[in-house]
C-alpha cells in the first residue's frame, strides 16, 4: 500500500495524515497539492509555496505539486489532476487520501474521477462530527491560523486568527468548527503529523470580495 495525501496545507489534511499514520503507518509516499501558478501559492488558501514546503518538510514527506492556470477551466483542472493520478501510478502508488469530512458531493466526485485511473479513494476522518473531531485535533496539540474567511459567513477579523477553542466558541451560529462548508480555510504549523512546528507570521491581508486572506510567512 502506498499512499498520495491530498494536501491542501490545512488542518483537516493535516488530521487525515495523521490518522493514516496510525492505521496505515510507513503507507503515505508523498502530499499532492495544486499551485495556483500565477502566484505561487496553494489554491483557495493562498499559502505561500514556502510555507508548503516547509510543511512537508516537516512532515519528512516529499511534495508533488500540481501547478494550475488562474482563471482555471475545469477541463484544465481536471487534465492536469489526470496526468498527475497516472504519474502517481507509475510510481507504484496505489492509493489517493483526501482530508473530506461530510460532504457527499465532493467525495463522489473524487471517486468517480479516480474511478479506472489505478488509484483506490482513501477518507480516513469522514463521518466523524465535526465539533468532535475539533476537539480530538486540539487535544492532540494540532495547531493552525485561520489563512482564508468568507466574509459571506464570517467577520474579516477572524483572518490570520488562532484555531482554538476561543474562535471555536465565537463562531456564529450554524458554522462548521471545521469550516467544511467553506466557512474559512487554515495553515497547520504544528501538530502530531510534524517532527518540529513551524513558526508563522501574519503578513497583510487581501480582500477580493467575499473572502478575505491573510499572507502568512514562514519565519
């Protein structure tokens, strides 16, 4: 068994990683994870390509990046993912793991898309509530800021914040602890998965309405 992790720099991948590494320890080869290749950063969360590396890094797991266009077509998206499953695959992986909690959609999607291409899906923390699973990741040490908030959902003032009990506690009422539904997107910089914590900084923050980011810089 050999195992490509869909990395996506947050904390619900980061969670799956080390819910792999538990079940399935040695499994996990490498962490997949697509580049908007205009920026240089990871797509929706906006993480730095330094930031990602140092994840992996720290990890002692090597990065297989997927850099796509912005704007990004989906026949371009899904092109580049299909050459990226059948590399993955000549390299003797066998499985694809992605950090999905609940939504039905999206995991169809995955299955469907990797369904003939070699690789068999993988979601080791689905179906798991998700106020549970907060609290499992906190008590686990796992550690992360707030990168990405849609202010449809959130206040602004959430960005660049600590993922921890308080935010948890002031999160409006009906939003995922999580952020499943896209509430808001995190940088894991420690945590059970990792051999040392990164240091992080918050940089500035760039709104393109509705979602807000805050530039976060490894330090």
């Amino acid at each position: 068994m050999k195992i490509l992790l869909s990395w996506s720099s947050g904390k619900d991948s980061a969670w799956a990683l080390h819910v792999l590494n538990q079940t399935h320890p040695g499994s996990v080869g490498a962490l997949l994870t697509t580049v908007n290749e205009a920026v240089d950063r990871v797509a929706m969360h906006a993480v730095r390509r330094a930031v990602l590396e140092a994840q992996a890094a720290s990890a002692a797991l090597p990065l297989r990046v997927v850099p796509i266009p912005h704007p990004c077509p989906n026949e371009v998206y899904e092109a580049r993912m299909r050459d990226a499953v059948a590399a993955a695959v000549a390299d003797g992986f066998t499985h694809a793991a992605f950090g999905d909690l609940f939504l039905e959609d999206v995991r169809r999607y995955r299955e469907e898309r990797l369904a003939g291409s070699g690789l068999q899906p993988l979601f080791p923390v689905w179906g798991i509530p998700t106020a549970e699973l907060a609290d499992q990741m906190l008590a686990a040490g796992l550690r992360a800021r707030v990168a990405c908030v849609d202010t449809r959902v959130l206040d602004a003032s959430f960005v660049g914040r600590e993922w921890n009990r308080a935010l948890l506690d002031e999160l409006p009422h009906g939003a995922d602890p999580c952020g499943e539904n896209g509430e808001f997107h995190t940088c894991v910089y420690a945590g059970p998965m990792f051999l040392r914590p990164l240091a992080l900084t918050c940089g500035e923050r760039v709104s393109r309405d509705p979602f807000v980011w805050c530039d976060l810089i490894a330090s």
